[in-house]
C-alpha cells in the first residue's frame, strides 16, 4: 500500500491518484526503510477504559466515532500521519513518509487543535465529559515505507515513539507535554509554560519537558533575528531601486525573491518593508499557507481582510459590512458589486453567489488598483511556492494586467516554485527574478560571532559553524543556537536543519531521490559509473543526473580523478550529510561495497583513492581489507614527505588490527614510529617503539 502525502489514504502501490482525494501519485522509492526525524503525536482520554464498562457497547461506540473523526481531521489537516488507534488512544507521526520541514510545529499544532476540538465535542453535548492527556516528541526513527495502517503494521521506530508514549502518561489532564527537540524548534511559534521532568520508564536520566499552551505567530512566520541583516546590501539595493522607479514612472513591477529555506528571504523583504514604511506609502502582507487554507486565494485574502479590518472571528455578517465599507471609500462606482465579487473569491459570506473568474479576477484588480491610486502600494506575498494554482493564476493576471499605478507585487518562493509553475513570470511586462545566493564567508563568521557573543566561542569555533551551515543565515543560527544551549557541538546537525533539508529532499521526483541517497555514499564527489553498481539503470540516472544539476544541488566537475569517468559533486555538503543520514545502516553497508568494488576497477591501488577505499571498505564492515588500503596510502604519503598524513593513515591502520594479530600489529607500530620521528611526534615515537618491540622470551 502507498500512503497519499497530501491525505494520507492509502491506495494501491500502482494507483497513479489517491482515491480519496484525488492528489497525484508520484512513483515510489526503491528504498522499503529510511531514517527521519519524526514528530510523534500520543492523545489518550482519560478514564475512559473505566467509563465504557458502565456503557453499552453501541454507546461507547456513539462517543467514539465522532471523536476519532475530529481527531483524525486534526491530524492530518496538519499533514501528519494516523499510524494506529489503540482503544480510545491515538499514535500520529508527522515527517514521514514525507517531511515538510516544519512537522514539530504541525505536530504542536495539531496536538492543541486536537484539544480544543474535544472541548467543542464537550460543549455541543455536556455529558459527554472528555478529557484527555497528550504528549510530542521529536526524533530520529526507523520509517518503513510499505507499513500499512489499516493493517495494523507500525510506520516508525525507536526511541522517539516510546519517550512519547511516556510523556503522554505523564501529561496533565487536558494539557500538552513536548519534549526538549520539540521545543526547541517551535518555541518562537509557540507559548510554552514550565513543567517539572519526567521520570520516564527506562529512561536514565529526567526527561526535560515544556506544557504547550497556543499558537503565538502564524503558521510558517518567524520572528525576526537579533542581529542586523549581514550580506544583503546589494539586493536590498536592488529592491529600493525597483521601488524608486514604480514610484517615479507609476509603473507596476512583480518581483520574487527566490532561493532555499533560510537564505534570507523574509528577512529582506522585512528590511525593504521598514525602509518603504517611513515614507507614504502602504505595505500590505499575506502569506500562503502550508496547511489550513479556507480559500486557494489565502495570501490575498489575508491582505484583504487587512485593508477592510476583518477578522477571522468576525461573523459572515460583519465581515461582509467592513468589506462593503472599505469599498466604498477606495472606488467611486460599484462599490457594493465589487465588494461582492471580492467575497465570493476569498470566501466571505454564504450566499451561495457563484461568480465566473474573469469577473472576479477584474474586482481583485480594481481594488489593487485603487489601492495604488491612493497612495504607492506594495503587496507582499510570502511563500507562494506551497500557493494554490488558482492563487498563482491570480497574482499573474494581476501583475500583466495592471496599469499606470504605484504597485510593487514583492512575492517569496522557495526554488519549488520552478517545479510548480515552470513559466513563473514569463512573458510578463515587468518582472523581475531576484535569487538569493549564500551568504559571502566573511558575513558567515561575522553573523556566528555575533550569534555566540554569549558562549564566548573561540574563533575556531565560529569558523566550523559557518562553515557548517555553508552561508545560510537560518543554519548559522540554528546552529549557534545549539552550541549556546549545549544541545550539540559545532559538527552536530540539529534536527530543525535535518528537517528542512529532508522536506527538500521529499519534493524531489523518486529516481532524482534515489540517486541523490545514492550518491552521497561515496562523499562529497561521485562518478556516474559507480551510481549504475548501485542499480543498473544507466539512462534513467544519467537523466536524473542532469536534472538535479538543474535543480542547483550536484554540479559536473570538468576533471575527473578517474579516466573516463563523468565527475560530479555535491553543491552543498549539509544535503549530502542529510541524504547519507535516511539510508538505513545495512543499505549503507552494501551501497560502501559497491562503491569500493567499483574504485578497484576503476583506479586499481592507486595511492590517490586508497584512501577513499580504505573508507568505503571499513564502512562495509571488512577491516581486513581496509587496512591494505590505509598501508598503501601511508606509504605513498611517507614518499611524497606527508609525514602527518601518513602518520594519520598508519595509525587508523593500527587501530581496525585486532589485538590478536601481534606481529601485523608490531609490523604496523614500526613503521608509525618512524613517521612519528620524521615528524617530531616523538613522544609518540617513543611509545610506539616499545609496542613494536616483541615481549621477552620467559626465562
């Protein structure tokens, strides 16, 4: 069975829609098990065991049902994963099978719409009286592919799953517990009140824990960082330029600013808005969601109900009269009419009105327009790469149709977007592509020192941070974050950065997936001969290859190590750690033998690769063969007067030799100390001189 990502039905493997919702498909990995780090959801009501031996059992089954409705709507309107119901317990995941890249703060989302949902349960019928206690936890599990829920068969596994069950017996009634991970990645979105540590069955130590309360920001907001914006100057002069000229020549421009997760887009839209907000102009947001959407026109109805003073409490009533209102005093003819239109395109009101889209794309341009007039205009919208078609479609027609105003459209995408709407701004008047690039290495460090001002890091610290998070300002915090808590060292990957990665990852068509996962067996460069060892579809790859060169993440080396082998690298080593990190340790194993079977073939022993052979054969769980190849590269660093690197090679060699091969053991511990000597090592050298001699004969 294949589980939908988008409702999480399952369907049959070949089924090319879901048969419940109708989502496209995509074909399945050829992987059965990944690792991921994973949200797990645990709700259970309380004494409820105890109050269904006093019932009939068509009564509890009353009680039951809507309640497992609610709940799984909750769940999985969040994009999490019902595994199991057990009794009246609930299990959810959420990252697998696909991550989204935020799944804690879908899972604390979930996890308190799940509350409030019972308490409305309670309030339409008083005696049902439920209460329940539930528990999240974030971590790294074993995720099988092939599991079906609907027989029974568990999705993920490990620790995660256990801790959550047991903060879930520890939560208080009607409340939330979360664990350390998930706290941390979702305490700026979230209100979070102490709570004493769990002591957790089996678990040595306490188990910290926080009680979520609510929702503090809206989904996919973040607060804007401490620090002043490092590196950006030169687009955040472009977009002041852009702006200038709209003002001067009343000539509407759209403009996106695209690149990955934490590049930096909001952060310069925000400092772009605060230099247009000091003169007279009117700067309106919205934002498409994830997840939640009433409407497909979700970005521009949040801008709406900003310019009218709506809110999502309002009855369809009063939020009818405010738009009317505000139309009134933004046109002068067919306010009431266009204000209809409007409602009907953002979903206000209940009228049953059903009006053609020409109509109500031409009211969403008259009040953009208007909007101009009256004074310089810019639009923002944030996230359109997760926008319905119907919202692209709209901010399109907008952007080519309107004329001679003051109107910025400032739109943000991840590099999705391309995926979705391949001829995103083509053929339009004025448009412009604003990519964001890494953050130069100077700005890096200088952002990872100001971020651990307070840990008092030394300066090698800073450099392996910001090398780590390869200039992205988002991973540099993350990152720094980590160190100033002591939740990781600087070549620790959080899981907020695991998890934004994997969502990246997860939107990839399968093949291109597989031979990424694939191909960061063998390190930061890869050959195309050695991925077809792996699996021998060589014209498959070799397209999958040139596709995710076009998706930034691999580049073509124009020299290759091997002779008549194609060379490729990784664009970013933070993808290429996170793709190793999915595949399950015995596929790791066999992908490293291939890998080295294939550089025998293809470079024999030479001294270059043994390195890189002696990795791939250790990893493959054979020693013996790896020592041959970190001897063979000892030595030819010993020729070449590398002494350190030989002394670094011999000395693993030593170390995979078992304690019961003496005289390789001698034999090895000779040779380091002479490398030991020629590189002033020589207190090394003393003792490994003592280990090469052999014990004395007994007298």
């Amino acid at each position: 069975m294949f589980t939908c990502p988008r409702c999480s039905a399952e369907n049959p493997p070949l089924a090319k829609f879901c048969s419940e919702c109708g989502a496209p498909l995509a074909a399945q990995s050829g992987l059965a098990e990944e690792r991921k780090v994973v949200t797990v959801l645990f709700a259970d009501l309380v004494g409820f065991t105890a109050r269904s031996e006093r019932l009939d059992p068509e009564d509890v089954r009353a009680i039951l049902t809507p309640y497992f409705a609610r709940v799984r709507n909750e769940i999985e309107s969040f994009g999490g994963t019902v595994e199991k119901f057990i009794g009246d317990a609930v299990m959810a995941v959420f990252g697998a099978p696909v991550a989204y890249g935020d799944d804690p703060e879908r899972a604390v989302r979930a996890a308190i719409a799940i509350r409030d949902a019972v308490q409305e349960l309670n309030a339409a019928d008083p005696e049902l009286d439920l209460q329940m206690r539930i528990a999240v936890n974030t971590g790294e599990a074993l995720v099988s592919l092939s599991a079906s829920a609907a027989q029974g068969e568990g999705m993920v596994t490990g620790d995660v799953v256990n801790t959550a069950s047991r903060l879930q017996e520890a939560a208080p009634v009607n409340g939330i517990l979360v664990g350390e991970e998930t706290y941390s990645a979702t305490r700026s979105a979230v209100e979070y009140a102490e709570a004493e540590a769990v002591l957790a069955k089996g678990k040595q130590l306490p188990v910290r824990v926080w009680r979520a309360l609510t929702p503090v920001l809206s989904p996919g907001e973040r607060r804007r960082g401490k620090v002043p914006m490092l590196g950006r100057a030169s687009e955040l002069g472009v977009l002041v330029g852009i702006w200038e000229n709209v003002v001067a020549e009343k000539r509407p421009q759209l403009v996106t600013l695209c690149g990955p997760a934490g590049i930096g887009k909001s952060r310069l839209a925000a400092e772009f808005v605060d230099l247009v907000d000091v003169s007279e102009a009117r700067v309106i947001r919205g934002r498409s969601l994830p997840y939640g959407e009433v409407t497909p026109y979700g970005a521009f109805a949040a801008q709406v109900k900003q310019v009218a003073g709506m809110f999502d409490t309002d009855s369809d009533e009063t939020a009818s009269e405010k738009l009317n209102a505000a139309m009134a005093t933004l046109v002068e003819t067919d306010a009431a009419e266009l204000a209809a239109h409007i409602a009907m395109l953002i979903g206000v009101g209940k009228d049953g009105g059903v009006g053609d889209r020409q109509t109500l794309f031409f009211a969403a341009r008259r009040l953009v327009e208007a909007l101009a007039l009256d004074r310089p205009t810019v639009l923002v919208f944030d996230d359109i790469h997760v926008s319905a078609s119907s919202m692209l479609d709209l901010l399109e027609t907008l952007a080519s149709r309107v004329r001679e105003v003051p109107l910025m459209f400032l739109t943000l995408a991840r590099p999705e977007l391309s995926t979705q709407r391949p001829t995103w701004g083509s053929g339009l008047p004025a448009y412009v592509a604003l990519p964001l690039e890494r953050l130069a290495a100077e700005d890096s460090e200088e952002l990872g020192r100001r971020l651990l001002v307070s840990a008092g890091a030394d300066t090698r610290t800073v450099d392996e941070l910001a090398a780590k998070a390869e200039g992205n300002p988002l991973f540099i915090e993350e990152l720094a974050s980590s160190l100033v808590e002591g939740r990781a060292n600087a070549g620790e990957l959080p899981s907020s950065i695991r998890g934004i990665i994997a969502a990246r990852l997860d939107t990839l068509p399968p093949l291109e997936r597989d031979v990424l996962l694939d191909a960061s067996v063998f390190g930061k460069v890869f050959w195309s001969g050695g991925l077809t060892t792996i699996a021998n579809d060589a014209p498959a790859r070799h397209e999958a290859l040139d596709s995710l060169e076009g998706r930034d993440l691999i580049r073509r080396d124009p020299v290759s190590r091997l002779q008549g082998q194609q060379q490729f690298a990784f664009k970013h080593q933070l993808i290429r750690e996170v793709a190793y990190s999915i595949l399950p340790r015995t596929l790791r194993a066999k992908r490293h033998r291939a890998i080295a079977l294939f550089l025998e073939g293809a470079a024999g022993e030479a001294g270059d690769v043994a390195p890189a052979l002696a990795h791939h054969w250790r990893e493959a769980g054979e020693p013996e063969r790896a020592v041959d190849y970190l001897l063979v590269g000892a030595e030819q660093a010993n020729r070449g007067w590398a002494k350190d690197e030989a002394f670094r090679l011999f000395g693993e060699a030593l170390e995979l030799v078992p304690e019961d091969a003496i005289e390789r053991r001698r034999e090895i511990a000779k040779q380091l100390a002479v490398v030991a000597q020629a590189a002033f090592h020589l207190i090394d050298a003393e003792r490994l001189v003592r280990h090469a001699r052999p014990d004395p004969e007994p007298a």
